[in-house]
C-alpha cells in the first residue's frame, strides 16, 4: 500500500465512522480495519502533522477541512467505482475490493470521465422507468 493510499484509506475510515459515530477514537479505527492499536497511533500523528485531522485531549478525532476534502473525494470514488463495476457484472465483494484500489490511483479526468458517463447512463434509465 502506497503511504498516500494508507492516508486516504485512514481519512475515509474516520469520515464513515463519523457518520456512525456520535466521536471518533483510534479503537474505533482499530476495530473497523482490524489493525493494531499502535499502527492506528502512528498514522494519526501523521495525519495531525499534515493537518488533515485533529485529536482533542479525550482522544476525539476530528476531520480539518483538508482531511475532510481528501476523505470525501475517496469515498465518492470507491461508491462510484464500486456501483459501476456491480452494474458490470462483477460480484459485489470482488467490485468493492477493486473499487478500493482503483479510488487511488485513478486520476482526476479519468474518473471525472467514468462519472459524467455513469450519471448519463443512470439518467437515461430513469427515464425508461
């Protein structure tokens, strides 16, 4: 895993977990990606270092504005990539497993490219229904 990738990955974890979460906490990114407490610690000092995150004094972790663009911008790509390639035929947990590689690596036009025929398409076949 790329050191940018594991970042993403970090960001878009505390973004869902937020969702769900009335706070946030290193065990609970732990218990969502199944790593160990330590390797959760060294990546949110990381993360506070770069400004993407910020840790309260109980712990809470909290998305800066940065950390919430990156997070955001992640997450809209694995959804996006991971409903396209199930539309495409491919078994769900395969589609999400590739959609969370793919989220990455891809670049800005190539996705804006994939979105803008995603959303024709969807809007064509709401308009069959």
């Amino acid at each position: 895993m790329h050191k940018n990738e594991s970042s993403e990955n970090y960001l878009e974890t505390i973004l869902m977990l937020s969702r769900k979460l009335p706070v946030v906490r290193s065990v609970d990114i732990a218990n969502e990606l199944g790593f160990k407490k330590s390797s959760v610690s060294v990546a949110m000092k990381n993360l506070r270092e770069k400004k993407h995150i910020t840790v309260t004094d109980a712990g809470f972790i909290y998305l800066t504005e940065s950390g919430k663009e990156i997070a955001e911008m992640i997450y809209e790509r694995h959804e996006l990539l991971s409903k396209w390639l199930i539309h495409l035929g491919v078994p769900e947990e395969i589609a999400t497993e590739d959609a969370c590689r793919m989220e990455h690596d891809i670049s800005k036009e190539s996705f804006a490219a994939i979105k803008k025929v995603i959303l024709a398409y969807e809007n064509i076949e709401a308009k069959r229904s």
